[in-house]
C-alpha cells in the first residue's frame, strides 16, 4: 500500500496528480445524498408549487452543470470531458428526498468527484428554492455509492 498522499509533492506542497500515463477507461461514478424538510416542504416541492418554480427541473440541471464544472469548483480536479450526468429524485419518507446522481467519463482518473459534486449542488438548489416555507432544511450523508472502470479494448 503506498502511504503518501496523491496531491502532495517531494517538497510537500498541493499539485495535480499526473494521470497521463494511465489508460482511458469507461468510467462511472454514483453517489447519493438526502435532502430533508417538512412534509408540506417535500409536498411543494413533488408538486412543483414554490414560489420559486418547479424546484425538482431546476436541482437537476443544477447537479448535471456541477458535474460538468467540478475542476472549475474543487481545486486539483482534472477537467474531464463528461460524457453522461444525470440527477433523479425519490421521496423515501414523508420529510426526505434521495438525490441520486450517475456520471459517466471515459478517461484516465474516477468521476466520483463530479458525482458527489452533482448531489451537492442538486441539494443546494433544492434548499434555496425552498428555504422560504421551510427554515428546518437539512442536507445529509452525501456519500459515493458505486465507483466503477471498465476497460474500452
């Protein structure tokens, strides 16, 4: 196992791990989060009555643009040409939204930073499209579900 840290240097300062010696591969990331809020919040927002529009339209092309601009936000990210993003919805219980994202690259390094990075700014847009019914808004447990490579041969 090799112990140092990928994006620090010999002289210990941050830098981009150099990834062009690696082989492009099919690459996909998966990741979820939770939003929460009251039940007549989450109602509101199903029903796309906000006063500030259909919240679920606008959370997931929000999250699809995160994935997109990942390098632009997260300092030594690699800019990847993202060739799939995609946000879904899911109520799971009365007061809380799962948000599910699934990018797909084919490159030299993971996607899970643009997939965790898609969750985040789907939740964020849910919370400000809401925050003015519901002052207990809660995002939660945004985590990596699924990282996987497939070689393209």
């Amino acid at each position: 196992m090799n112990d140092r840290l990928t994006h620090i240097d010999s002289q210990g300062k941050a830098s981009m791990v150099n990834v062009s010696g690696k082989k492009p591969m099919l690459r996909t990331a998966v990741a979820e989060g939770f939003f929460h809020a009251k039940e007549s919040a989450i109602d509101a927002i199903l029903c796309g009555d906000l006063p500030k529009g259909e919240a679920l339209a606008v959370a997931r092309v929000a999250g699809i643009q995160a994935a997109k601009k990942c390098d632009d936000l997260i300092p030594l990210c690699h800019p990847l040409p993202v060739e799939y993003a995609d946000v879904q919805f899911e109520r799971i219980a009365p007061d809380r939204i799962r948000i599910l994202a699934t990018v797909i690259v084919t490159g030299r390094t993971g996607i899970e930073m643009e997939a965790l990075t898609a969750v985040s700014v789907a939740g964020l847009t849910l919370w400000d499209m809401t925050k003015a019914i519901d002052t207990s808004l809660a995002i939660k447990d945004i985590t990596l579900v699924e990282k996987r490579k497939e070689s393209i041969d």
